[in-house]
C-alpha cells in the first residue's frame, strides 16, 4: 500500500504546486487525517467493502463540503473514492504531509497525546523539537485517549514514547518477573 500511497501524494503534490495551493491542500488533509483519527464512523467508512464506490464517495463529498475543503482536495478525494482507494487515504495524508515537509527543508515530527493539546503545548513541543533537532520542524498532532496521559514522539523513524499507558505495561511486565 505504502507504494500506492505515494503515487497519489505524489500526484496531488504537483497538482497543489500548480495551483499555488500547497498549505491549504495540507491544511485540509490535516483536518481530515484528525477527523479520521477522531471518528470510528468515518475510519471504517473509508475501509468498508460493503459500501460501493458511489456511496463512500457520495458520503466523502458531504463530509468534505462541510469542512469547507478546497476544491483540489475534495476532487482528489472523489477520485480516490471512484477508484476504491479510499483505504489508502491516511497513507497518502502521511505521505503528501511527509514530501511538503522535506521540500520545505523540515523535518517531520509527529506528536501524539492523550488528550488535544493547548496551543501554548503545541508551540512548546514545536520548540523543543527545534531545538533537539536543530531545525525547522514540521510537527503533526494526534489524539490517542488509549495513552492515558503524556505523550508519544516520532521523528523519522526515532521514537520517544513517555505515555503513561507505556509506563504501566513496563510497570506490569517488571511485577511479572517479580512473581
């Protein structure tokens, strides 16, 4: 799938740099990638087989008009649809997101939290991934209430996981060796 993914980055690419509409087709895809992380309904909307083509893109389209995505976005996506590719979407989401940040000469972080964080929290984390990285950083939110508390940070294929939930499977997997 990952090959498949980056073909249709790809290609929504060069059509956002033809439009000059690149932060805002990343915008949208941000949006979408959150609301797919946030709703169960519409994640197996977009992987069910029982729906055809024209009833995912049909729903994709609405959901799409009501967020107000541009024009490119919501053409891509009814593309997507038509083709039976909507499983791919997050894929192709990480890897547009993924190509504008090494364009830009960033480095893409992924930060994700138990719960949303504060704007005065995302500008914080952004800072201090600045720092240890020692340049621009593209930093992407999501939200996993599994973690429980704290935080989970990808760089690349660096990963640094201080949530709580990790914390207690090694607290579980410690108390097991004592027993």
């Amino acid at each position: 799938m990952a090959g498949l993914a980056e073909r249709y980055a790809a290609a929504l690419y060069e059509l956002a740099d033809e439009g000059k509409l690149l932060d805002r087709v990343a915008d949208d895809l941000r949006r979408l990638s959150r609301m797919l992380d946030e709703s169960a309904d519409l994640a197996r909307l977009i992987r069910s087989p029982v729906l055809s083509r024209q009833e995912q893109g049909r729903a994709m389209k609405a959901i799409l008009e009501k967020a107000g995505v541009d024009a490119l976005t919501a053409k891509f996506v009814g593309l997507v649809a038509q083709n039976r590719r909507l499983f791919a979407l997050p894929a192709t989401i990480k890897a547009f997101l993924a190509t504008l940040a090494r364009r830009r000469g960033e480095i893409a972080a992924e930060v994700t939290s138990a719960q949303a964080l504060s704007p005065a929290q995302a500008d914080a984390v952004t800072a201090a991934l600045r720092t240890a990285m020692g340049g621009n950083v593209s930093v992407e939110t999501r939200v996993d209430p599994s973690l429980l508390g704290g935080m989970v940070v990808r760089v690349g294929s660096r990963m640094v996981d201080s949530s709580l939930k990790t914390k207690l499977q090694k607290l579980e997997l410690a108390m097991k060796g004592l027993g």
